[in-house]
C-alpha cells in the first residue's frame, strides 16, 4: 500500500467518522429539544465544516449538561489527509534529466 492510498483511506475514514459523530450529536438534540431530525439537519448542516453561532449554543448547552459535543477538528483533518493523498506524485519519484553514462574504452 502506497503512502498517497493510506492518506486517502485515512482521510476518507475521518470523514465518515466525523459525519457519524455530527448526526448522532444533533439526534440527541433534537430528542433533547423534542423536534424533528430532519428539520434540526436542514438548520444543523454548517455544523458539520465550521461553528457557527447556533452551532456553539448547541454545544454549550450539551457540554453543561455533561455531554460531549461535536466539534468539526475530525472533519477537517480528513479533508486535508484526503487532499494530501489526492496531489501526492503517484508511484517513485525519478529525476528530470539522468546522465547518459559514458563508456571508457580501455588502452592497450
């Protein structure tokens, strides 16, 4: 396995992971607020790239009621690994210009 499909893989997997961590924090809150998770998804999907403000209400509400909350680190951290994997040279790397070798004859 090379380096550029380990970093995909990686990347990949954060990715997923981060979307498992996003839906089922916003599930428990939307069991919490007694709403619906579709509707809560439509308003919560930011949440997912970046923190906005009801996003950090949201947070701050579950972590002083002891629970842990989502934060989108996992989601960039995927990315990027994705992205890393995706522009890495593919297979060895050679030189631009390799010298010809040149044959010395012997002298008799």
């Amino acid at each position: 396995m090379s380096l550029r499909t380990a970093l995909r893989g990686i990347g990949v997997i954060c990715l997923i992971l981060s979307a498992v961590w996003w839906f089922g924090f916003f599930q428990k809150v939307a069991l919490a607020m007694g709403v619906r998770i579709e509707s809560l998804v439509q308003d919560a999907w930011p949440c997912l790239f970046y923190t906005t403000a009801p996003c950090q209400i949201a947070y701050t509400v579950a972590e002083l009621a002891g629970s842990p909350s989502y934060r989108p680190f996992l989601t960039w951290i995927g990315l990027g690994l994705w992205a890393l994997g995706m522009v890495l040279p593919v297979g060895k790397t050679t030189p631009i210009s390799k010298p010809t070798p040149q044959r010395i004859e012997p002298r008799f």
